[in-house]
C-alpha cells in the first residue's frame, strides 16, 4: 500500500505561484512513476505531469514551461511548482502513484483557486 496526503493548495492571482507538495509513505520502493492530476470545475481527471522512477517527466501541453514536476527521495515527497498560474489552473489537485503491479493510488486532493 501507498498512502499519498498533499499539501500546498489555495487561492492566488492570475501569473502567480504556488508549490503544491505529495508526502508519500507505505511501500515507496514499489512505486513505478508518479504524478499529478486535476480536475476543474464540471469537467474530468486530466494528466497534469508524471515523472517515473527513472526520471523521465511528461506534461499536459497547457502547463509545459510553467509547471516543473519533481521530487526529493531524501523527504519521501513530491512537487510540482506552478507558475505563471491562469483561470484555467484552477481545480482540485491529486497526488497519484502507480506501482509495478500497476495498482494505482490517490491522495484526498488539494484545492488550487487562480483568480482572474
């Protein structure tokens, strides 16, 4: 089992920043690439980055050069620093893992508000 609690969410201005955080506990070596998803208002789960155990990193286009997706194995956590934010960033943000038995967890989700 992988248990993944996030932090870092709020409210902030169109072009600000915020770090949105993932602490991840349980059997940590199992996992195979981890990530970062939202959903907005109405509308579905999307794929906002990934970064596997190997390092290799994918973004949704929208967040490409705004968004970095990292992790400090040392503190066990995850990342992902938003800036340049835009109306359309707002959602509810989850932390999401996915083993090598292809089980795939989620965290409760944290609330990011960009305000025009």
């Amino acid at each position: 089992q992988v248990q993944l609690v996030e932090s870092g969410g709020g409210t902030v201005q169109a072009e600000g920043s915020l770090r949105l955080s993932c602490k991840v506990s349980g059997k940590i070596f199992g996992i195979d690439v981890m990530g970062w998803y939202r959903q907005a208002p109405n509308k579905g789960v999307e794929m906002v980055a990934t970064i596997s155990s190997i390092d290799a990193i994918v973004y949704k286009d929208s967040v490409k050069g705004r968004f970095t997706i990292s992790r400090d194995n040392n503190k066990e956590t995850m990342y992902l620093q938003m800036s340049s934010l835009k109306p359309e960033d707002t959602g509810v943000y989850y932390c999401w893992s996915r083993d090598f038995f292809e089980t795939a967890y989620w965290g409760r989700g944290t609330r990011v508000t960009v305000s025009s």
